[in-house]
C-alpha cells in the first residue's frame, strides 16, 4: 500500500461548512372531500448550515425540505396538497442552574398539546394515521407556541373550535 501526502495548499484553500440537523414542524391539507376541515400536522429533519434564527417560519429551507417528506407521503398515489406552514422545531430550555439549552421537539409534542386543548385527531376513513386534526393554522401555530413555552394546553382564547357551540 502506498500512503500519499496530501496536498497542503489545497487543503488549505477549501472551506468546510458544518452543517446541523434540526427538526421542523409542517402543516399541510389535501383539497378533497375526505379530508375538508382537517390539517396534518407532521416533522422531518432539515439539514443546513443555517442557525436557528436564519432559519425563519415559511423560509424555503424548511418548505424545501417539508416538500420532500410530504411527497414521499402522497406522490405515489398522486394526491395533491397544499402545504400551509412550516417551523423549525426548537425551544429554549432552563436548567436547574440558570443556563438555557437548545432542545428539539417532535411532532408528538404539538399533537399533544391539541389533544390536551380538547381537539383530538381524527382518523381519515380507514387510516390509522394520528396527524390529523380538524382545526384551523392559527390554533396549530398556537399549540407550536404552547410546546416552544413548555406547556401542556393551549388557552380558550388561542384556537378555534371545530363545532359550534
């Protein structure tokens, strides 16, 4: 075996980006009848050199890379969607010390939040898929928030209710 050495000025040239995996959250409809008054709520990763701040609500980072799971999800049975919002899925966290860590969540967490608010997912004919709810973005962006705060429910004044009182 014969060992080369590497070019040093070339090496030397190059710029290497680290680059961060994050997750985001999405939220999508699908204009049909079965799924009329519903948004799934779903994750996936996003890997960019961006921090956090950079990587904004809607940028097209995160829809680029909502797209790519959303279509894994629906372009084999030619289904159509209309993605709706898209959020990087951190928050803040304080240690028992006084320090703040970055931490991710999961879709999980906001479906819980929504579950807890009195808005529990619905089951699309005979799928057994939990993502969906029927409410409105701004309530899905209330429960976002709600997670980002660390609580558990969103308040009365934060979403819309699917039935009518």
């Amino acid at each position: 075996m014969t060992f080369h050495q590497p070019d040093i000025p070339t090496l030397e040239k190059q710029t290497f980006l680290e680059t961060l995996k994050y997750k985001l959250i999405y939220v999508y409809t699908i204009d049909d009848r079965k799924h009329e008054g519903y948004l799934k709520v779903g994750d996936t990763d996003v890997v960019s050199s961006l921090v956090p701040d950079q990587l904004t609500p809607n940028c097209k980072t995160l829809n680029d890379a909502a797209r790519a799971r959303i279509d894994q999800q629906t372009q084999t049975a030619g289904v159509e969607y209309q993605l709706l919002y898209t959020e990087l899925a951190v928050r803040y966290r304080s240690l028992g010390d006084g320090t703040k860590v970055l931490e991710h969540f999961t879709d999980k967490k906001v479906h819980a939040v929504l579950k807890n608010s009195g808005l529990p997912h619905k089951f699309i004919g005979t799928t057994k898929g939990r993502e969906w709810f029927g409410t409105d973005l701004k309530t899905v962006k209330a429960a976002i928030e709600a997670v980002k705060e660390c609580r558990s429910c969103i308040a009365s004044g934060e979403r819309e209710f699917d039935d009518q009182i």
